[in-house]
C-alpha cells in the first residue's frame, strides 16, 4: 500500500467509472482493479459495492475516500515546502484566467513578475470565471484573476481593480443626447450575454432582476470581441465592465447606467489557510505593486 494507490482510488471515484479512470491516468483497467483489490486487502475492509456497473462507495469507502483527500494534499503541500527551503526563489506556478480578466491585468504582472523572478515559471490556466475558483478550491490552481466577491467561503480574497459596467448598444439605439440610461428602458431588447461559466453573467442577470426583470437572452459566448460585434451589428444590448468599451468603441454607443451602480470588481483569489511558497508570495506582491 502506497500513496499511488490512493490516488488511483482517489481519481476512479472522480471519475465515476474504472474505464474513464484508466484513460486518465494511462493505466489498464485490469491493472486498476489490482491495484483496488491490493488497497482493500490492506485496509481490510471493501471500498465500492459490486452489485452493479455503477461505482458506489461502501460507508468504509467513503472514509477512506475523504481521508485520501486530506492525505494526498497533505503530501502535496510538504512536497512543495521542501522544494520550497532554497534562499533562491523558484519554483512553478498555475495562473487561473478568465478570458477578459487575462487580458486586461495579466500582460503587466507576468511582464513585471517574469523579469524579477526568472527562476519561476507561470503556466495560465484558461477558463471560465466560475470554473477557475472551483479550480483554486482544489488546489489545482494556486491562484486566479476572478471577479468578486465570490461565493465560496473556501478562498481568500483580495481586491484589486473596479469600474462600473455600462450600457453597450448598437448606433441609433438611443439619442446621442441621451447620456444616461436604466437597464428597466432597455427590458425589452434581446440580449447579448456571455456564457454561464463567466461571473459577468450573474452580474448583469441580478442586476436587471433589481429592475424587476428578466432580460431575453438571444446570444451567449465566451468572446468578448464576438459579443461586442454582435451589439454593432445590431443583434443585441449588452451590459459590459467599462475597460472592455475602451477597447472596442468603434461604431458602438456607450451611455453610462443611472438607475444603479453596478461595480466591476476584480481581484485575486487563494485557497484559505493554504501554505504559500516562496513564489506564490512574490507572485501576490507584484500584483499588489502594479495594481496598488
């Protein structure tokens, strides 16, 4: 019995099958069931009942399943800690990035931090908002851009950035007079919004519930460029944080929204109570300098 085994254990029970197990780990299945059997044979007790093709737990199974989780990260962090005791800071780090966050506030920490710290190596991890704190939450990720607050009581937060969302709508949609506008005036209008992965989303979505409304929602994407040429073509309103107009005005009109503020908040997150290595740290105060 070794700590391999458990993280075979670990990942079949993630997977939800020995099949989809064995294609991520590269391991044959067979092999996967010997290595189960060895396991329970240590243990002493037996980890998934067998009446059926579905993979269940047995009451044993399930403890030890939460006892390889606290072990397996437990043996991950002391790893990293004693790589960690070097006078030299080095090391590897994975970066979580929403698409539009990345864009805007990662260019000048991984420019500022690359040439400070040339012995670390930072590795982006690209998804969707929502999708990357569940990411840090499992120590996957050691940080990540995100917008805020988030919902979880799993991750520290610190805040870096805000600016208001405005109103982005096609040319003539309103008069050019008009400087402000209520998102209740635009209720009536299809949508443009980006997927359900990004935190935007629930932004805009509790902000016209505010208003006392549901928006229709015609389009939904991952690209901020694709969405914004969907409101110059006229497919669509959106409401979108104001650095992203600042990019992309050309043949779009911009109005500021008066019936609420709506913030764009942006910060950086962490797994709570986590132990930061050497690079981590100086990873969180370049951000802290550039974005101070």
């Amino acid at each position: 019995m070794n700590l391999q085994d458990f993280e075979v254990f670990k990942t079949i029970v993630e997977c939800g099958s020995f099949s989809k197990a064995s294609e991520k780990l590269f391991i044959a299945q067979p092999s996967l069931s010997k290595t189960i059997q060895r396991l329970e044979k240590k243990l002493g007790v037996t980890l998934f009942e067998r009446s059926n093709r579905i993979i269940r737990l047995t009451d044993e199974g399930e403890l030890v399943y939460e006892k390889a989780i606290i072990m397996l990260q437990q043996m991950k962090e002391l790893n990293i800690q004693l790589e960690d005791m070097s006078e030299h800071v080095k090391g590897h780090l994975k970066v979580g990035l929403p698409q539009i966050i990345g864009t805007f506030f990662f260019p000048q920490v991984a420019k500022t931090f690359s040439k400070k710290y040339k012995g670390v190596t930072l590795e982006i991890v690209e998804e969707g908002g929502l999708s990357v704190e569940k990411l840090v939450e499992k120590g996957e990720v050691d940080v990540a851009f995100v917008v805020l607050p988030t919902q979880s009581k799993e991750l520290e937060e610190q805040l870096i950035f805000e600016a208001p969302f405005v109103a982005c709508l096609p040319k003539g949609h309103v008069s050019k007079d008009e400087k402000q506008i209520s998102l209740a005036q635009l209720q009536h209008d299809d949508w443009i919004m980006f997927d359900p992965t990004f935190a935007l989303r629930q932004v805009v979505l509790d902000s016209c519930r505010k208003e006392q409304f549901v928006p229709n929602i015609a389009y939904s994407t991952t690209q901020w460029d694709l969405l914004m040429a969907l409101v110059r073509d006229g497919l669509g309103v959106a409401i979108v944080p104001r650095p992203l107009t600042e990019m992309i005005s050309q043949n779009l009109c911009v109005k500021v929204i008066c019936s609420q503020y709506i913030p764009w908040k942006i910060g950086i997150v962490l797994k709570k109570n986590a132990y930061k290595t050497h690079a981590l740290q100086a990873f969180l105060n370049i951000v802290s300098d550039v974005y101070k």
